[in-house]
C-alpha cells in the first residue's frame, strides 16, 4: 500500500521545454554575444520570439538529439548539459586556430576560463574565420561513460586531443561552468530575480525571464486536484525536483499548488548544493544520488548527513512511490527500494516507454493525473 508520493517536477508536472529554451539561448549567448565570445553580434538579442528560439534550439542541440543524448546518459541538471554543449563548441573553435595560437590556447585551457579569458579569446578569433560544429558532439561522445563523471572526464579528453595539449580544465566544475549557470539563471528568471536567485547581478540585461510563462503537462487546476485528493486519503506528497528554489516556488505559487504542500517536503537544486557543501567527502548528491528524495522523505527533519548516511534500501521502501520521468528518478528510486512510476510526459515523450520497459520500470504512466488511479 503507497503511504507516501514523490514527485520529479520537470517532465512531471511541469514542461522542461522552457528550461531547454533557457539552456539553448545560453549557450547562444556564450557563442554570440559581444559580453562573451561576441562572434555574431549581430544575431544575439535579449527578447526572441517563441518562433526564434525554436530555431536557435534546434541548431544548437540539433533539434534535442543532444539532449536527448545527455538525459540517457542519466545527466539531469541543465547547468551540466549547457557547459558541456558549451565547452565542446569552445574547444571546436580554439581547434581551428591552434596551429597559428598553440601558445595562447595552452595558457587558456590549462587554468580557470572566466569571462575576462573568453574575452581575450573574442579578439582573437574575431580576426579568424571560424565555423561552429554542433552536430559532431554526438559522434564525439559516443564513447564516454554514461555518468556525468564520465562525460566531463570525456570532455577534458577531446580538449587534450583536439588541441594537442597535455592538460586542460575542461573536466571540473570550474569557472566556465559557473558562467554558463549564471547566463541561464538569467534567461529562466529574468533581470527581476536574477540578484536573488544567484546572487549576482546581471551581466546581460534585457530578459523578462520564464517563470510566469511556464507551459504546464496537465490543467494547473487538475494537478491541483491530484494533490489534494492524495492528502485527503491520508497520503504524504513531497517533490524532488533538480530545480532551484525560486524555479519552484514562484511558479508553484503562480499556478495555486502551494496551498497543498508542505514546503519541508519540497527538496530542491539549493538543497542538494547546500548538502553538498555540508559532505564534501561525498561524490555529488544529485540525482540519480537518491539524497534528494530521502530529504524529501523526511520532510527535511533528519540532518544532512543522517540523509546521506541512510542505509539502502531503505525499510518499507515500498510504500514509497516516486514519480518521475527520467532515468536518473528511476534509478534514484531503485536505490533506496521503492516503486517507481515513469510519466510518458518528459522530453522524449512515448518514445521512453522502451527505456523504462528495459529497466522494468514498476507502473508506466501517460501522464501525472494518473497517479490518482494508480494508488
């Protein structure tokens, strides 16, 4: 018998279409922008049409064949997703000058690429004529592991091997990657929010954000419904989610769902980096870590490290059901021993019913309304 439901929130409950919107227009930023790389100013801008960014997207993620990609490779954050896609594009272009620049590409690759770096990199390459390439990441990372260690250890890689260099900093979580999640943060919250979601002010001004414009996977009134009719039969909810704080809550807010939650059974990405910081001798607690969802469990009343500790599987773990849409949620689920039910409404759609089938997936859902019926 379920007693308790754990939601993922993107591809669950809410779209990641717009999160992939974000993600596409950042790595555009990084590419284009004259605060950046600066190599096609002309075509950046800070407010496109639906109709644009659909363009942008399926060139830079090669209409979601990228993305697609990653998520199998159980990557669920989209900040990873963007430094990778990113990354690859950078190490591309420095490839087409190495011969003339082998001194300079050395010294940038081999120590932390921050904005004033990709700067320098924008005098240079604005004299040379250079081409972007986003189709070869899929045949480039063909062979690296499945794991996000894997794919940045892969990364680093084809750094060393494409600009015959013996070290490069591609593999960490450095500054390049911070940059990336600090272009996304403000293209998915907007100038309004930017200085609380990242605490950092804006370096490209101009973008209303997304977080009122989220495209939501059933009637907002309908989820709502779901909620409450699971509380009404005794039964805890919490949500798991690789989304930040803000990126919950406001749109929760928005949407009339946070009058049924209990928002110490909300468990978000602040959480999981703040846990992090807490068990720095721990690999990361992101999922397909199962520490998102145990928190959540808790209701965020046993310790950090009580959480990360926990002994797995975990007891009655049955009476757990997750809900989710991804690979990393199941696998999350099937380390701490509880049902998982796949929802059909993630970014590949009908067509993960074969993956999840392939991973016996407990329950195979079209969509989240039907966690009613099920339990």
């Amino acid at each position: 018998m379920i007693k308790t439901v754990l939601f993922d929130v993107d591809g669950v409950l809410l779209s990641e279409e717009r999160y992939f919107d974000a993600s596409a227009l950042t790595v555009w930023e990084i590419l284009c922008s004259d605060k950046y790389l600066g190599l096609c100013p002309n075509e950046f801008k800070t407010d496109y049409t639906d109709e644009e960014i659909e363009s942008i997207r399926a060139r830079i993620f090669v209409h979601d064949q990228v993305l697609n990609f990653l998520k199998s490779c159980g990557l669920n954050a989209n900040w990873d997703m963007i430094y990778l896609t990113a990354a690859y594009q950078i190490i591309h272009l420095l490839e087409q000058i190495k011969e003339t620049e082998k001194e300079r590409i050395t010294k940038w690759v081999s120590h932390e690429i921050n904005r004033d770096i990709l700067l320098e990199m924008q005098g240079v390459l604005a004299d040379q004529l250079h081409a972007f390439d986003f189709k070869s990441f899929l045949d480039d990372f063909q062979d690296a592991d499945a794991s996000k260690a894997g794919l940045f250890a892969h990364l680093d890689q084809i750094a060393q091997e494409k600009l015959e260099v013996n070290q490069t900093i591609f593999g960490r979580q450095g500054e390049l990657w911070s940059t990336c999640e600090h272009i996304s943060q403000e293209w998915y919250v907007g100038d309004k929010h930017v200085f609380q979601s990242t605490g950092r002010p804006s370096i490209q001004l101009g973008k209303k954000g997304f977080l009122t414009d989220e495209r939501v996977l059933a009637e907002p009134e309908a989820i709502a419904d779901l909620f409450q009719s699971l509380k009404g039969a005794g039964i805890q909810i919490g949500i798991g989610t690789g989304r930040p704080e803000l990126e919950t809550l406001e749109p929760f807010q928005y949407l009339g769902w946070l009058d049924h939650l209990d928002r110490n059974n909300i468990v978000t990405a602040d959480d999981v980096l703040a846990a992090e910081k807490v068990c720095q001798d721990h690999a990361g607690l992101s999922k397909p870590h199962p520490f998102t969802y145990v928190w959540a469990l808790s209701s965020k009343q046993k310790s950090i490290m009580e959480c990360v500790e926990t002994i797995l599987p975990i007891e009655n773990g049955k009476e757990i059901l997750i809900v989710g849409d991804s690979l990393a949620d199941l696998l999350a689920a099937r380390k701490m021993g509880c049902t998982f039910a796949a929802v059909l409404t993630g970014l590949s759609g009908k067509k993960a019913r074969k993956e999840f089938e392939e991973y016996e997936a407990d329950y195979i859902l079209d969509n989240v309304l039907e966690v009613k019926e099920l339990v």
